[in-house]
C-alpha cells in the first residue's frame, strides 16, 4: 500500500513583508507564524513533503515554483510539518477545520477547490502547533489508516 495522506507545513516568517505569489500577485504577510495545508496522494505519496523539507532548506534561486507555498521558501523559515496517513481527499476538510481557530491568507493554495484558503496565520506559534495538532486528530478519528505524527522541529 501506497503511504500518503495529508500534511501541514508549519512556516515562521521573521518580519512584515510583501511577496509575489505568481497568480495571485504581492500579498502583505505579516511577521509570526503560518501553515499550509496541503494533500500527498498519488504515486509519491509523501516524497511531496520531503520535496518542501529540500527546497525550504536550499534556498537556490533555480527552484521550480509549481505551488503558490513554494513561493514562501526564499522568504520564510519551515520550522516543521505534521502529516496524517489517509487514503481519503481530507485536504480541504483540514484547511476548514484549521480556519474555524486561524485568518486564512485568502485565496493561497486554493487553485483546484474551492476553499476559502489552505495557508493560515497567526502571531502566536503555539496557536498554530495546538491548532495543526487538533486538525489532524480530527481528520483521524473520521478518516485514517493510523495516527496524527507530529515531526517537530526540523
């Protein structure tokens, strides 16, 4: 069996800053912490995180920006990920369930549904970690093959 599901990024960015985000063009980020959500399904299940945890940390100029997330790695820090194991599409019940307790960064990730958005924001990391954290055990308790595991920090 294939192992993927669906995962969070966990982002600090140290200072207020504008970034291009290709199509949704600059958005004002503000100074604390962030997290995106995201899904690794499909052949490569989760080599998708390992491929965030890569480039987060390369910080080259050549990445290829296939995601609006990737165009956060020149500017912010990840400082870790949660992943829950799923076979079922639950990346857009996260995000909603994440929003419920975070402000969403409107439209970010939200290319292919029709979600409010996938990358949340708050100035207080604990609130970002408590609310990831209950997210997945949500998304686990309704639909997956194992546990929530937290993989904090890098």
């Amino acid at each position: 069996m294939k192992m993927g599901g669906v995962y969070n990024l966990i982002l600090k960015n140290e200072k207020d800053k504008k970034i291009e985000i290709g199509s949704l063009g600059e958005i004002e980020f503000k100074s604390g912490f962030y997290t995106y959500t995201g899904s690794a399904l499909g052949k490569n299940g989760f080599k998708r995180i390992w491929r965030h945890v890569e480039n987060f940390n390369l910080k080259e100029k050549s990445y290829k920006r296939w995601w609006h997330v990737d165009y956060l790695k020149d500017s912010m820090n990840m400082i870790g990920f949660f992943f829950t194991k799923t076979e079922e599409r639950a990346e857009c019940i996260l995000a909603k369930e994440i929003s419920k307790h975070l402000k969403g960064v409107e439209r970010f990730g939200c290319s292919d549904c029709n979600c409010a958005s996938h990358l949340h924001y708050s100035e207080d990391k604990i609130q970002v970690l408590e609310t990831v954290l209950n997210a997945h055990d949500y998304i686990r308790r309704y639909f997956t093959l194992s546990g929530s595991y937290p993989l904090y920090p890098l």
